[in-house]
C-alpha cells in the first residue's frame, strides 16, 4: 500500500514536470506584455500612466494609441484599457476595384473573421471602441475597432505570419511607438522645394541604355517569380514571404545582383537585419563627392499568396518594383555620371506584415534625405488601358510627387499620369518620419489586378506589362538623378 503511493506520487511529480516544460516552450509566454489605449486627436489631457505614443492614420483621421508597461497599475486606472503583446498593427481595408472577386459582408466583418474574432453579443461601444470577443491567444489582441479599421497587438514572432490573419484587401501598417517627452501634436510634414527638371541629353542617354532592355528585366523577374530556374548556387525558392527562406535565398540573389552591377561605381551592398523572425532588408549605397543629403529608391522583395498558400510568386507585387531596382542599378553602375548627392538603393522586407522592415529602417535613420521614391506594383495594366503612372492621393510629400510627375512628362510622356487611392507602400514610413517621400504605382484609380496577393501573381499572363514596368523605371532613375546632382565624370 506504502509503495504504490509512493510511485503514484513519483508519477504526479513527473507529469507536473512534463507540463511545467511544456509552457516554458511556448514562445508567446516570453513576450512583455503592454496596457494600451486609445485617444481621439481631440483630446488634449495625457494620463498619468502614459510612457509611449503611436499615431494611428486612416480615413476617418488620426488617433493616438498610448500605451504602459507598467501594465497593473494602469489597468486598474483605465476602464478602457486593454493588455497585450509588445507589437501593434493597424489593420485596413485596400481600394480595390469593385467587382473583381465577389466579395460579400463588410470588410470589417470579414476582417474580423480572419483573425478568428466574432463579435460580442450585444456591442458595447466605449469612446469609440467596439468589443469583440477574442479567441483565447497569448500572441494576438484586438486593441481596437474604430472606424473603418482594427488594431491588434502582437508577439514580434507573430507578426512575421500577421497576414495569414487577414483578408487580401487588408493592408497592414506596423505602429511606431516613441517615448511621450518626444511626442507633439500633428507636426505639419516638410514639403520641400525641388529645382524644375529641365531635359538634360545625358540623362536621356542613360534612360536609353541596355540596362532597362525588357528582355533583361523579364529575365530578372521569371527568376524572382520562379518561372525559369533559380540560381543553382544559392537554391530554389517559391515564395519571398518575409518570415520563409525562400525570402533569404531570394535576398542573397538579389545582393550579389546589386554589386555586381554597383562595382565600376564603388557601390557596396548590406544585409539590414531588424528582426529574427523577418528576411533582413538589402541597403545598397553608391558613394559621391559632394553633398550628405540621401536620395532614396525602393522596393519591396518580399511577396504574399493566396490565402493558405505557400506559393507567392510575386510577379507584380512586387517584382515589378524590383526588378526595376535591378535595372536602376545597372543603369547606375555603367553611368558615365559622376552623384552629387549619395544614392540608396533599398530592398525592403516585411512589407506585406505592415511596412515592418522600413518602419524600423526610417525610424533609425540618422542622415537626411533629399527624397525617397518606392516603387511597389508598376507592372499590371488592364486590357484596354493605357500606359500608366499613378502617385498616392494621401500620407505623401506633394512637392515629391509633382517633381517626379514633372520628370515623367520630360522623359516619358506616353504614361497617363494620375493618382490612386490605393494605400500604402514603403515611402509611408519615410513620410511618418518627415522625410520627403512619394510612390510610383501602376495604374490611375484602385487597384484592378485581379491577381493582387494571389498565388497566381506571376510575369506570363494577360495584363502584364514589362512595357510599362520599364518606363516607369526610367522615370524613377531620371527623378533620382535630377534631385541628387551629377557631373559629366
Ligand atoms: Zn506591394
């Protein structure tokens, strides 16, 4: 009798144990947890408990998002407040053309059906928030539902899969937080004055290089895309998600691309690591005498595809913009033109997650920038419509985009130019951080790509167009090149 209670307590004990290992495990437990709670614009009084802001913009305005670590304490004074995971995300829905894909419900039902969040019963609204009821998830909290959009705080690993959550009309923007002694209301943005672009026969020469044949780019792009076969030397790959290693082998491809094409000009390459769950960013710099002051070009690499899926070919979104950056650099490092002004050339990663790899790369930045110009979905054009070229109609630098729509009439005035309110790419994070930033996108009006974060994102199909991918490439060197200067080397 003595003994088998003595191995029944042996057994609780190593069981007790089992279990005790089995939450130590789980990553999620390991996340500092945060009281966040939000405040319209309107309102002046800060509480006591307030450490940290963040500015949440979407259609219906600006919101502050505060938040404490010290989360106890707050709670307990908050009747709003809500505890969560060290990372927030503004979630939001994307201007896409009616009609392309039948949808049904609002978008903020079937946003909140994704993220496994069904609404309470009944609606408690409070200052502008809604309660829902959430799943039981350590990783992942809805902070919010005001207006038109979510936000939902999340373990930093969670937010490297944060759009296996969402819709594919949902954009997601990681919020910046910065300590309250920095914050200050809404600071007017620098609209800086560019000097008007007038047709210079050097530039025209470079435009007109083999560095932008749309065989080359095409060539580029089915290697992104995985429609002809990668690089035996560094792998295969079918996605370029952020969170895969797909999106490392694509990044090491497209590094050796870069100074391979950026050594006449004593250009140098860098991984830009910024977490260890997300592919590193690819920051390329080409080196000139002259001024500090940074022109920035960007793309995104990393791809998303349909929902479920592990295939992101990325064709267009956006190895459209990439590829384009590919050809820029080529046409840099052969240029007879010696900078002025020294040029980045950028990959970033995380960009589908919420600008997650220029968020931390912006908010670093510790030199000026003369201007930064993403590019991020240049290649898709209806049957039917022309060539075009389109700017954001929101969170952009005004005298950024009438610059390079001035540049686009010089040099390549066959691109019907106009404005999209599509929403948003990598040059926001420039932007929020005041720095001059606009973006070059595909096509006047939302977005019509029936293949947008589609598995079926790739170059052979009808609509795609290397024809106006590369012009809007030339546009976006030949802006680049009036604002940073250069002499006949
Ligand atoms: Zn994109």
């Amino acid at each position: 009798m003595i003994e088998l209670k003595r191995t029944a307590t042996v057994l609780l004990g190593a069981l007790a144990l089992a279990s005790t290992t089995a939450v130590f495990a789980a990553p999620a437990s390991t996340s500092q947890e945060w009281t966040y709670w939000l405040l319209s614009s309107s309102t002046s009084s800060l509480h006591s408990c307030a450490s940290e802001v963040a500015k949440v913009r979407d259609a219906s305005g600006l919101t502050y998002l505060y938040r404490a670590s010290s989360h106890a304490s707050c709670a307990q004074s908050l009747t709003t407040a809500t505890v969560g995971p060290e990372e927030a995300v503004l979630f939001k829905p994307e201007a896409v053309e009616d009609g392309t894909r039948g949808l049904e419900g609002s978008w903020k039902m079937r946003a909140l059906e994704a993220l496994s969040i069904t609404q309470s019963s009944p609606v408690e609204e409070d200052a502008g928030q809604v309660a829902f009821h959430l799943p039981t998830s350590p990783s992942m909290q809805l902070l919010s539902a005001h207006g038109a959009s979510l936000v939902v705080a999340v373990t930093p690993s969670a937010l490297a899969t944060i759009d296996h959550h969402t819709t594919f009309d949902t954009r997601l923007q990681r919020l910046v937080f910065q300590p309250l002694s920095s914050f200050s209301t809404l600071t007017d943005k620098p609209e800086p004055k560019y000097n008007k672009p007038k047709h210079n026969s050097h530039v025209a020469s470079i435009l007109s290089s083999s560095a932008f044949n749309a065989s080359r780019i095409e060539s580029d792009l089915r290697i992104l895309t995985g429609e002809s076969a990668q690089p035996s030397e560094i792998g295969e790959w079918h996605s370029r998600h952020s969170a895969t290693y797909g999106a490392r082998l694509a990044g090491r491809w497209l590094k050796s691309q870069m100074e391979a094409s950026l050594s006449a000009v004593n250009g140098s390459c860098e991984f830009w690591s910024y977490s260890p769950f997300f592919a590193p960013n690819i920051v390329c710099s080409v080196p000139a005498s002259g001024e500090e002051e940074w022109v920035v070009v960007s793309a995104h690499y990393d791809s998303r595809g349909t929902f479920g899926s592990t295939t992101a070919p990325g064709g267009d979104d956006d190895g459209s913009g990439t590829s384009a950056l590919l050809a820029i650099a080529r046409a840099l490092g052969s240029s007879p033109l010696a900078l002025r002004s020294p040029v980045r050339l950028i990959f970033f990663s995380g960009e589908e997650q919420g600008l997650v790899g220029s968020s931390h790369y912006a908010s670093a930045l510790k030199e000026k920038v003369k201007l930064a110009i993403q590019m991020d979905m240049l290649a898709y054009r209806h049957p039917g419509e022309p060539l075009q070229l389109a700017f954001p109609d929101k969170f952009v630098t005004q005298s950024a985009t009438d610059l390079v729509r001035q540049v686009a009439e010089l040099y390549v005035p066959e691109l019907e130019q106009g404005y999209t309110p599509a929403c948003c790419s990598d040059h926001q994070s420039f932007w929020e951080n005041n720095f001059p930033a606009t973006w070059v996108f595909e096509r006047n009006g939302p977005i019509k790509d029936p293949m947008y974060h589609n598995s079926g994102d790739v170059v052979d199909r009808d609509g795609y167009s290397v024809e106006q991918l590369r012009a809007i490439a030339k546009v976006v060197l030949a802006s680049a090149l009036h604002v940073a200067g250069f002499d006949k080397a």
